[in-house]
C-alpha cells in the first residue's frame, strides 16, 4: 500500500517542482476527471452590437448577470397573462390560450424557471468575460450559409418553412425522397429529441454547448481514454 501511496505522489511532486500546479494520473498525465457545469448566459454568437469586442467590462459582466437573474426570477414568480404567483395553492387553471409566455409546453406555463438552469452569468477565459462562445470569425458571429447548404436544406423538406405534410394516406416517401419529413403522425415519427432519445441543443456534440437545462458533464479518464457523460439523456462520448 505504502509503495502504491508514493507512486501515486510522485507525479504531482514533480509537476510543482516545474511550478505548475496541475492535478495528475497515476501515470502522469493531466487529470481531467470530474465533474463540471458548463451551464453560461455567454451565447453562443455574439451579440451585433459588441462587433469585435471580445470581453466584457467587470462592470458590464455584472449588470449582464444581474439583467438574467432579475429576469429568470420575474418570469419565475409571475404567470404575465393574470398577474399571479405562479406557486399560488388557490390559482386557478391558466387562460385559454396559454398565459402569455413563450417557448414549450404549447404556452400554457409548463416551463418557469424551476425547472431550467442556463447559467448565473458570462463565463471567464484567462480573465476576461467573453462576449460569446465564437472567437473566430473575429465578430463572434457563424458565417453566412452558402446557396449550395441552403438549396439543399430547402430539397429535403417538404410543406411551407419545413412544416411537415398533411397525412393524406399517400406515400409520400415515393415523391419526396426517403430523407423528407413524413406527417408525424405517431410517436415514433417525433423527432429524436422531442421523445428524449437524444439530447437538444448540440448538448452531447459535437461541438457540446451549454442548453436551458442538464449542463452538467462527467469526465472519467482511464490511462489512455476519457469519456464524457453528458446530464441530458446521458449521451456518453
């Protein structure tokens, strides 16, 4: 046990003997193992007016955690359309039509914000709170999609803006192609992610991105591999 102690000791002994503070495997090798929270208010593109502004001022990170915060909690305790609290035992049911929120759940309140956990603030990289997610292009924006990706996004779909079609009882497979969207018309047709069969939002990657909720991922790293394991639907890469 002793022999298995100092070999174990004896990478992280050397690592601050260079002056580098690095927790370390057995083996010597930097050890990723753990658990973190990816979950961030920083988007992924940066907002038109920061231009190619990279960092935020502390002052400017604060408000921006402050403006989310204060935001989260207003949506949190009102119900907009009837001006409740949301936790109110005596409410009653919500107005036809929804209560006035956007977002899942056909508008009818299912999502406040007890159940989502985007993030408290930006997130810092050497210091500096960043603007976005994207560093490159420098304005932190995605390029323009080409005429070739947008022709073809625009042939596999079928129905006005993507919706899919009417159920007619037609094949339409045999017109459309095999890759259109069908009618969805029963549960296995549902997207992958609506059924929670996969996650949403490039959550498990690539590239993995921080989503409204489940932004946690687990590292576990072996001598020579390192899986991730992601909160939402435990993907594992």
């Amino acid at each position: 046990m002793l022999s298995v102690a100092l070999v174990s000791l004896a990478p992280t002994a050397v690592a601050q003997e260079g002056g580098i503070d690095i927790r370390r495997t057995a083996n010597g090798r930097p050890d990723l193992s753990g658990t973190y929270d990816v979950g961030t208010l920083t988007p992924v593109q940066r907002p038109t007016e920061f231009g190619e502004t990279l960092a935020l001022t502390e002052e400017e990170a604060a408000t921006f955690a402050n403006t989310a915060t204060a935001a989260l909690d207003r949506r949190n305790n009102i119900v907009p359309a009837v001006n409740t609290e949301v936790s109110d035992p005596n409410r009653g049911a919500p107005p036809v039509g929804g209560d006035g929120s956007t977002g899942a759940s056909g508008n009818v309140g299912g999502y406040n914000t007890f159940w989502i956990d985007p993030g408290a603030g930006a997130f810092q990289i050497d210091g500096q709170w960043r603007t976005s997610i994207l560093v490159d292009p420098p304005d932190g924006r995605y390029p323009p999609r080409t005429q070739e990706r947008t022709a073809a996004d625009t042939a596999i779909r079928s129905g006005g803006g993507g919706r899919p079609p009417q159920n007619d009882g037609s094949a339409y497979w045999l017109e459309a192609g095999l890759d259109a969207p069908g009618p969805l018309d029963n549960m296995e047709q549902r997207p992958f992610a609506e059924r929670c069969l996969i996650g949403f939002g490039s959550t498990a990657g690539p590239p993995m991105l921080p989503v409204l909720y489940n932004n946690h991922k687990r590292i576990v790293q072996s001598e020579d591999t390192i899986m991730i394991l992601t909160e939402m639907n435990h993907d594992a890469r």
